[in-house]
C-alpha cells in the first residue's frame, strides 16, 4: 500500500455527505467551528467563501473549497448578504420549515465532511492548510472530483438501492483526488504532503508504515533508499517536521492504538506486532505517548 493509503486507513478516514442543498438568492451561513473537515462543491448558481484566513472566494460553478479544519467561516450567495447560524439552518432543514426560498436566483451545492480518528492525529492532517480551493477541471484529477461529486449529486437526488455505499465510497475517493488536486494546483516545498511529493523520502515512509516491527534505525533506512545518513536525517526532518525515528516510533504507537481498539491479540503481541520485543518498553513508551497503559487504553475503548 503507498504511503498516503497506509496513513489515511491509519486515521481512521471516514466521509459524510450531509445532502445537497438548493438556495435561492439572497442567503448565507455561518458555519460554526467543528472538529470535522467540511467540503462544499458548486454545481450552479453562486457562491462566495470566506475563508478563516479573512481571504474572500469567489467560487465558479464546479468549483471545490475544502475546509480541513474544521475552521469556523460563512458561505453565501454574495458577500453583503445577510447570513444565519449554520445551526439555525439544520434546525429548520430537519424541521421542514422553508428558509432561503425567496424566489431569487437559485444555487445548487452538495456538502459534506470528512471524520478523523483525533486520537490518532498525523502530521499529514496537521499540514493541510486552513483551506483548500480546487478551481475547475484543467487536469486529470480535477475532473475527477468534478465526475465524483456529479455521481454524488445524481445519487442524492435519486436514491436507489446502496446509495448509502455508493455516497460513502465516492466521498472517500474524492477526498484522495481534492488532496491530488490540491499538489497539482500549488505542491509546497515543505511539509508532509512535499513528503510524499519526494520518491526517496515517501519510500521511506512506506517502509516504515509497512513494516513497523522492524528493527530499523536511521542508518538502515537510508541504505535502503540509497541516502547517506545526514542527508536522508536533513531531508526526512525538513519535510516530515520530526526525525525518522520520532516518526516511527508515532507510528508503531498509532498502529498499537488501532491494533488494541480491534482486539487483535494480548498486550505482549500488539507490542511484537510493532516492533517491541519487550513488554515492559512498550507499555512505558505507549503511556507516554497516550497517557494510558496499553490494558487502560483497551479497556477505555471497550467501555466507552
């Protein structure tokens, strides 16, 4: 499995679509803070974005604003409209009261978010920006998302059989093709994602990912990906934002927490699973890293 697989499957990515709305001129929404990462997509109509950075977005139709996050920011047909509480918004969805239905020109969104295990949070998520714009289809992966988020909105507005799984597997898809888009638009020169831009040191992050119960030191992974010790050191640590033994010895604690939530075997073999032949070691450097013994962290997931 490629690097960005193994660390999205890690985090526990899930996606939600909440459903496609269609406003009619003027409207707009405060949207509150929440620990979830928003998407919204403009089929037709307009749309205009204020991004948590103060920054205005005028979005065209086909447009993909994604808001990694969870950062509070407004989005509405124009930015002089009046705007209202996103909370007040779903209050009265759910209750069946109409609300931006003055007869103005009409804009038809689809929205949704995506769900992380926070528990678990990798410097993959923490190096998104504030948010991230996908502007029409100029190449292959933007018009991926534009044909993604299509099927999304045919399957909102046709519900058939497995529409639930169709919605669910097409968000997940699109988010991998919104973070493609993302690096085609403007790759940064630093960060995780520039990490996995970079063959040598994303190889690396896979042989760690893949293979976490090896013995692996710095020495032996820059063998493996033909650098020398201190520029493989330099290059992983610029990019990743920590040393390559920090980033494995996260990661070995990340698989253990999944591996211990799933059950999969007693203390002592979660810990050989990823790379510690003493218990002892790896019950002190997990309660270190989790603030709970390995037995606890399971116990708390079974009773939560």
């Amino acid at each position: 499995m490629d690097a960005l697989s193994t660390i999205l499957d890690a985090t526990g990515l899930r996606c939600v679509v909440y459903s496609k709305f269609t406003l009619e001129a003027p409207w707009g929404l405060d949207i509150v803070k929440d620990e979830n990462s928003q998407f919204w997509r403009l089929i037709n109509g307009s749309c205009t974005i204020g991004a948590p950075d103060g920054s205005v977005i005028e979005m065209a139709e086909g447009d993909l604003v994604f808001v990694p996050h969870g950062s509070a920011h407004w989005i509405a047909d124009k930015a002089t409209s009046l705007r209202i509480p996103s909370p007040q918004f779903v209050k009265a969805r759910r209750e069946g009261t109409p609300i931006f239905n003055s007869g103005g020109d009409g804009t038809n969104l689809v929205a949704g978010h995506f769900e992380f295990d926070y528990q678990s949070l990798h410097p993959f998520l923490k190096d998104l920006p504030s948010i991230i714009h996908i502007r029409q289809y100029s190449t292959e992966n933007q018009l991926l998302v534009k044909q993604i988020t299509q099927l999304m909105f045919d399957e909102l507005h046709n519900e058939r059989p497995g529409s639930s799984i169709m919605l669910k597997c097409l968000s997940e898809i699109m988010f991998v093709n919104i973070i493609r888009s993302y690096l085609e638009q403007a790759p940064p020169d630093s960060g995780f994602l520039s990490a996995l831009n970079d063959p040598r040191i994303s190889k690396s992050l896979k042989l760690i990912q893949d293979s976490p119960q090896n013995n692996w030191t710095l020495e032996s992974l820059a063998s493996e990906i033909g650098m020398s010790r201190s520029v493989f050191f330099n290059q992983f640590k610029k990019l990743v934002h920590e040393t390559p033994l920090s980033y494995l010895t996260n990661w070995r604690i990340r698989r253990a927490q999944k591996l211990l939530m799933a059950d999969h075997g007693n203390v002592s073999e979660v810990a050989a699973k990823v790379g510690y032949q003493s218990e002892a070691a790896f019950n002190r450097i997990f309660k270190s890293k989790t603030g709970y013994t390995p037995a606890a962290y399971r116990r708390s997931k079974i009773f939560r």
